[in-house]
C-alpha cells in the first residue's frame, strides 16, 4: 500500500487563516482532535479521506468568500495522489 503524501501546509494554513480561526477552534468545526489537525498542518501526517470530506464540507457550509476554495483543496490533494482530471 503506497503511502499518500501530506497536503501542502499553505492550502491547510491558508484556509484556516482565511477563517480567522487558530489550529484548536479550526479542528473543533471540522470535529477532530486538535493535535491529529496539526500533524495534518505540519505536514506530519497524511489526512485522511474522511478528513478531507471534512475540511470541503466545512468549506462548502462556510458563508464569507474564502481565498481557498474547495477545488484548490481537491486539486492539491489529487496532485500529491497523481490523480488525473
């Protein structure tokens, strides 16, 4: 089983800061653990699927425009798994 590598920090980062939130409040809305969020952040560990789910449909429910967008997510991640369009 290959190992798919961590998303980068910026589109993580970038989204969490767009928000204004910090890494605890951040994991909270998404509903995971604040330290597996940072290891995810830090590029520590890969998220997994459902933590992806997570972070585009917190993206999709979040009102105020963000400067990262679902499809920003999506294609950084299909990217590092060489998934084609």
């Amino acid at each position: 089983m290959s190992k798919i590598p961590a998303l980068k920090l910026s589109v993580l980062e970038q989204i969490r800061r767009s928000i204004g939130l910090t890494k605890k409040d951040f994991a909270k809305q998404l509903d995971i653990n604040e330290s597996t969020y940072c290891t995810y952040e830090l590029g520590v560990r890969t998220p997994s699927a459902h933590a992806i789910y997570l972070i585009m449909r917190f993206l999709k429910s979040y009102k105020p425009p963000l400067s990262v967008t679902i499809e920003d997510v999506l294609m950084d991640y299909k990217k590092k798994i060489r998934i084609k369009k």
